[in-house]
C-alpha cells in the first residue's frame, strides 16, 4: 500500500462542509494572495464558498474577499468576539494586500488588543498571521 502524503491526505480532510474547513481555506487564500499567487488564492476562496452554510459565519468573510460587501456590513454581521476578531483580522490582511496600510494597521491594533478575549483558535491562527505580515508605516 503507497503511502499516504500531505497532499492525499488534505483534500480527504476538508471535504466535509464545516466551520474549520472553510477558515482553513480561507487562511490559505492570504497565504498564497502575500506569495503572489492569485490563481490558487482563487481557488482557495471558491473552496470556502463552497464549503461554508451561507447563512453562518464565517461566510460573511467570504463575501468581503469575493468585493460582495463592505467593511462596515462585515463588522456589524460580526456578533462575537470571535467573530468581531475574525472580521478585523480579515480586514487587516485585506487591506495590506491592498497597500491601504493606515485601515490595514487600524484593523491590526484591534486584533492585538481583543484576541485575548477569545476562546477560539481562531483568533490565535489570525493572530499568528498577522504577526508574519509586514506592516509599512503609512507614507507621510
């Protein structure tokens, strides 16, 4: 029997719809965005539209990414603090991605303020993230 690898064994692991699968892949999408790989960040976000129930979270998140909504409709679907620290890490690493690093700082202090607050992983894989990102000063 051939051993299995990593890549046999991802897409068995994220085939079902679910919470964690779809932040799983949504992660993924700012990984592969920040190593300038556009097509599979694609992919990554269909992935998470596909696996997430559109009437729950995360899929709000999915939305911002695919420019269905803004910011602020984002922030008020955000009810808790999970959420809220979701949404504005999400926001933080958009907005880099973007070069509008005065939002995309805003965004990361909030994170870095409330992250501790939650009890989900969540947060501390948002967090982790963030923390590998650079964050220029906003040119004067």
């Amino acid at each position: 029997m051939p051993s299995e690898t990593p890549r046999t064994i991802a897409p068995q692991a994220f085939n079902s719809i679910s919470h964690d699968a779809a932040y799983a892949y949504l992660i993924s999408y700012f990984m592969f965005r920040f190593s300038g790989r556009t097509a599979q960040a694609e992919r990554a976000l269909e992935r998470a539209a596909a696996l997430c129930q559109h009437e729950r979270w995360p899929y709000p998140m999915v939305r911002y990414l695919q420019l269905a909504i803004t910011d602020r409709v984002l922030l008020n679907l955000a009810v808790s603090q999970e959420m809220k620290t979701g949404a504005h890490a999400l926001l933080a690493l958009s907005h880099r991605l973007n070069n509008h690093y005065a939002d995309a700082a805003l965004h990361k202090n909030w994170v870095e303020r409330h992250a501790g607050s939650c009890n989900g992983y969540v947060a501390d894989i948002f967090l982790a993230l963030l923390r590998k990102v650079e964050f220029p000063a906003q040119a004067a």
